[in-house]
C-alpha cells in the first residue's frame, strides 16, 4: 500500500481525466442502431479541428502502429522506395515496418538530436530524377529524442524539387499536443493515436488523409485488408464502421475531444508550451543537457535529458519510482541507460509539473547524480510569472 497517487510522468501513455474514464463507464450500444451512428458522425466530423483539414480521417480499434501500417499500405505497392528520415526510436521503427511489408525505405541516417533535415530531404528527392520514390515519412515528434521536425520546411523542400512523392507524417506524440496543420503544411497522410494528446487510454489509432493520397489508394494494389481505407468509406458516411468497433473508447474520444474544444486548441498549444519552458529551465539549471540540441526543435510534449557521462538513467529511474512513486520514460535504443524522459502532455496542470520536477530533483540528489540545486524552483518561478 503507497498513499497518494501515482505520477505518471512517462511521454505516453499518459493520465487519463476523470471526465474521460466517466464517459467510458456506461453500457455499450448497438453500433449498426441510430444513436451509435450519430456517434460515429459526430467524432469523424470533429476529429477533422482537432487535425486541422477538410479531408476524411478514418479511425481504427488499434495502437498507433497500426495506424502506420494503415498508412504505408493503402498508397504503396510492393518494392516502392519510401524516402524516411532517423530522428529516433519511432522513425526507425516506421523504417523497420516498412521493410518488413516488402516496401524499400530509403532511410536517411540522423544523430538523435537534431530534426529532419528538410534540404537533405530536398537533396534526395531533386537526385531522384525517374521518381522511384512514392512517398515522404516524417515523425513529427520523435517520442524516444523529444526531437519536432518542421514539416513546413519539408513540404517545402517536396515542392521545390517538384517531386510527386507524397508526405506522410506521424503525429502520435504530438496531435493534440503541439500544433500541426495538415492542410496548411500539404501533408498527404497523418497517423495519429489515443493515448497522448488525445488523453485516452490505448486502443485507437487515426489516419488523415487528403485528396492526393486518396487517389493513391484507390489506384493501389490490394495488399491489404483490416487496414483498408475503402472499406470505411461507405460504412463512415453514415457513422458506422466495416467492423465491429470500439465502443467504450469512442465514448471516451467524445468527451476527450469536448475538453479540447472548451480549452480551445490553441490554449492546449499554449499550456505545453508553457509546462515545456518550464521543464527545460529546470533542467538547465540542474546543468544538465537536454537531449535535442536545437532549441526551435525541443519539443513541447516531453524533454529528453542526458545523464552525466551518459549513464545511469535506469538508475536514477528505479530510484524515483522507489521513492516517490513516478514513472519517468526510459531511454530507448541509442539513448538507452544515458536519458531519461519527462513526459508533460495531456490532462496536465501547473502543479502536477512542479510535483514532477520535485521527483526528478529529489531523485537526483538520491541517486547521487551530480547537478546543481534549485532547478524545481527556477521552473517554479517561471510559472508563477508565466501565469496562462
């Protein structure tokens, strides 16, 4: 027995309000009657604000890995060169997935500490003068470096070297979180999942998809099956879905996308930027190093810190968990044992950043990681002026 809450302070999933687990509590309903079909109608029309497009966006009972494998096989046929660039665990995951489903990732190799290079991109795409190369795959926000690409300056380089690949995007840690524009940024395909921004639990996942990609699937081969965006077509048109779906959860989007709305997007935007600042002021003045070197791509879901001779996260992370009952995002793959990952998205307030500061650097003094003091203040201070 622990008194108390537990912190979850990992990057995702992440807490899940009150309001949301109440509206999940209630029975399931027909999903082919009436009140489930203005259910459906009513979250594929609204999901469409929280994306920022006019186009259709498909939601699948799945993680957000499905929700990439959704995207690469509806406008991808066998043996297509996929251009994607390495800003983390995620990007080299979505490389791997690609492989695997018999596509030919172009994978552009990074540092884990700095964004997609847009004119590396530009480079390779002018040098692709037969076209061979179907499609673009970005991770906006890489989950496992706290590393956001500017997918402006992709699209850019896309069009400056008039190529016709199209741009795919994941927006799993990011959607809800930090603003993205899909239309406004020509991004061809979004992937998306619940249990971030969204503040669900896991178990959906999204695609946004324009014109351009639609096209794509239409004229596509048919490897495919469960991830078929054909299918949804005709069932979401009326609110229902080609299968049977996951009820309970979309009670819980409902009301997870009513709370966005109150807030208003924008001041979403704005309280992660906030709790971001904060976080990396506290950080700074510990004297420790934050894992993305460019301060316009450090992002505002969760910060990634480098431990001192970079080792000992997994440590400093037991001790935490030990003593004061919060769980803080290991590192993963190149990163692993030397970061650690605070996570501030989601149903996230002022003081439970400073109770989560408080964690790391008691923690920090438990573990016996040489830093400097007061970094729980300095972010305390930040916030108290910084008021939203």
């Amino acid at each position: 027995m622990r008194a108390g809450r537990h912190f979850l302070q990992i990057p995702g999933p992440t807490n899940t309000p009150d309001r949301v687990l109440r509206a999940m509590h209630r029975a399931v309903i027909d999903h082919r009657g009436p009140e489930f079909a203005e259910l459906g109608l009513s979250l594929l029309d609204d999901l469409k604000t929280v994306f920022k497009t006019r186009n259709r966006v498909v939601i699948y009972p799945a993680s957000g890995t499905g929700a990439w494998e959704a995207a690469l096989v509806n406008v991808l046929a066998p043996g297509d060169k996929v251009l994607m660039y390495e800003t983390g665990q995620f990007a080299t995951l979505w490389k791997n997935m690609a492989a695997k489903l018999g596509f030919d990732p172009v994978f552009m190799q990074g540092d884990w500490r700095t964004g997609a290079n847009a004119d590396a991109i530009g480079a390779q795409l002018v040098a692709d003068s037969r076209h061979q190369i179907k499609a673009v795959c970005v991770v906006h926000n890489d989950t496992a470096t706290g590393i956001t690409s500017d997918i402006a300056a992709v699209r850019a380089a896309i069009d400056a070297a008039s190529h016709p690949a199209l741009l795919m995007v994941d927006t799993i840690s990011s959607l809800g979180s930090i603003d993205f524009q899909t239309d406004a940024w020509g991004v061809d395909v979004v992937v998306a999942g619940s249990q971030k921004g969204l503040m669900l639990p896991p178990g959906l996942s999204f695609n946004a998809i324009s014109d351009k990609a639609w096209a794509a699937c239409k004229a596509g081969g048919d490897r495919r099956s469960y991830w078929d965006w054909r299918d949804m077509a005709g069932p979401n048109e009326k609110g229902f879905f080609p299968y049977t779906p996951a009820t309970t959860l979309l009670y819980g989007l409902r009301e997870a996308l009513d709370m966005l709305a109150e807030e208003g997007l924008e001041a979403v935007f704005s309280r992660h930027a906030r709790h971001a600042n904060s976080t990396r002021l506290a950080v700074e003045t510990w004297g420790l190093e934050i894992l993305a070197v460019n301060a316009e791509e450090r992002s505002n879901s969760l910060t990634a810190v480098l431990m001192p001779d970079n080792k000992g996260a997994d440590h400093l992370r037991a001790e935490i968990l030990d003593s004061f009952d919060m769980s803080l995002g290991t590192g993963l793959n190149k990163v692993a044992d030397r970061v650690f990952r605070i996570g501030h998205l989601g149903d996230f307030n002022d003081l439970m950043l400073m109770g989560t500061l408080c964690g790391v650097e008691m923690g920090l003094m438990r573990a016996g990681v040489a830093h400097k003091k007061g970094g729980a203040q300095a972010a305390m201070e930040y916030l108290a002026e910084h008021i939203s």
